[in-house]
C-alpha cells in the first residue's frame, strides 16, 4: 500500500511539471517598430521614424513545443518631415515553437500571418487600406510565478498592398515586451 502511495504521488508531481502543455495566457503588449516601404526608399526626406505600439494578446500551449497566439497591435506613425501622424493596426495569428520546454522559462520561434490597417497617408497613394502582412521572428517567455508571465519577442513584419492601394511592401521590425497572466486549462 505504500509503494502504491508513493508512487501516485510521484506521478502526480510528475504530471504537475510538465512544462507548457494546457497553458492559456492572456497579456499587454508594448514596443518598438521600425518601418521601411518600398515607397520611401528612393525618397530620403519621407523615411519613417521609429514608432510605439501597444496591444495584446491571447495563447495557449497546445503541447509542450506548440502555441497558437492571437494578438491585436496599434501604433502612431510620422514620417521624418512630417507633422502628422497616422494610424496602423495590426492583427496576428501566430504559431510558437518552444525550443526547450522548462517550467520557468520557454525560448520560441514564431510565424504568423495577419492583416494590416493603414491609414491613407501610410499607403502611397492617399486610401486607407487593410492588406495582408506575414512575419517571423523569435522570443521568449519568462514565469517568474505560477501566474505571471513576462515575454519578450524580436518579430520582423512583411505588408504586402495590392495594387489598386499603391502596391508597395513594407518591412517593418517589431520589438516587443509582454507583461500576462497564465493559467492552466482543464
């Protein structure tokens, strides 16, 4: 009987450390973007300075090694001459790959595809536009305690417009620090 005891308790402490599997998080974002278009490239004086954003994001680990994340990001962009601002919105889906589950932290590769809102004077060609945009990138989350997550993500963001919206591409690289909640599902 008291093998059987210890060894139900064994397990259970087993199965309690597995290491991302059944997380959910939900979290703020905030960051740095820097932006470059096709556009603005030949044209020094319309070239973009570098912006903040902020958003948030909603994920779960589906096992130990893949999440899916849902993320939302707005920012403000000027050009360099300019006095006006404009506003971009990104939406995000995004699958993570953990490149070493662990209980405190989990180091991923990202992907992910979306779509992009810009407005009229971010375009090239005066109309407010929403485009696709795919990105790649790479982060890391941090559980410093059982609920709180701190995350931080390197992410380069590819918007591709059609033509009838100016047809340019921006590269556009995102630095990214999260502050969320987790919880285990059931």
């Amino acid at each position: 009987m008291r093998t059987l005891t210890l060894l139900s308790i064994i397990l259970a402490a087993a199965g309690s450390l597995q290491a991302q599997e059944g997380r959910t998080w939900v979290d703020l974002q905030g960051g740095n973007f820097r932006q470059k278009d096709s556009w603005t490239r030949n044209r020094p004086s319309l070239n973009f300075r570098n912006s903040t954003g902020f958003g948030a994001g909603l994920g779960t680990w589906v096992t130990d090694h893949w999440a899916v994340e849902l993320s939302a990001l707005f920012s403000d962009i000027q050009l360099v001459n300019a006095r006006t601002k404009a506003h971009e919105a990104h939406g995000f889906v995004s699958v993570l790959y953990d490149l070493q589950p662990s209980y405190v932290w989990a180091p991923y590769l990202t992907v992910g595809a979306g779509a992009t809102h810009l407005d009229a004077a971010l375009n090239g060609n005066q109309n407010k536009a929403t485009v696709p945009n795919f990105f790649g990138g790479a982060g890391c989350q941090f559980f410093p305690f059982e609920h709180l997550q701190v995350g931080f993500e390197g992410r380069m963001v590819r918007i591709q417009a059609k033509e009838q919206t100016g047809g340019f591409r921006r590269e556009e690289g995102q630095l990214l620090v999260s502050v969320g909640y987790r919880w285990r599902r059931n």
